[in-house]
C-alpha cells in the first residue's frame, strides 16, 4: 500500500458514544501517516452510550446523522466521478 494511495482523497464517519472527537483524531493520524488527502471534516454521529448497557446495546443513529452522512457520501461520490478530487 506504501505509495501507492498517496493524495487519495478521504473523508471519515465516526459513530461514537459520547464525542468522538478522539476517535476523529486518530483516524486523521492514520489518514496523514498514509498521505491521503482530507476533503472533508470529519462527521461525527454520537449515541449517547455511556452505561456498561447502553455500550452492549444495538444502537440507533439519529436521522440527522444519517442525513449528513448520505450528504458527505453524495457529495465525495460527485467529486469523484468530476475528478475535483
């Protein structure tokens, strides 16, 4: 993979129980260690589970999370196939 990704846009989604901006971090660690290009700030969808149960339990993620994640998606889907990335 060395090499071979470098300047290759990215965007990331986080789904996170409280803020997620840990997370978005290290992901963005990750991203830079392997020269891919950011196109966008991350999203960060939070669940609000914070007990031992709420943890294990299935999670629902809000429809405005949804929303904006479909909009990211949409939105990097386009720049690629318009070769803006």
């Amino acid at each position: 993979m060395l090499g071979r990704i470098n300047g290759r846009p990215s965007a990331s989604l986080v789904c996170a129980g409280s803020d997620g901006s840990n997370a978005a971090l290290q992901i963005q660690r990750i991203a830079t260690g392997r020269r891919l290009r950011s196109v966008a700030v991350p999203l960060i969808g939070c669940t609000h589970a914070q007990t031992p149960d709420d943890i294990l339990r299935a999670k629902q993620i809000d429809a405005a999370a949804l929303a904006r994640c479909a909009e990211l998606g949409a939105a990097f889907a386009a720049g690629l196939s318009l070769g803006v990335y």
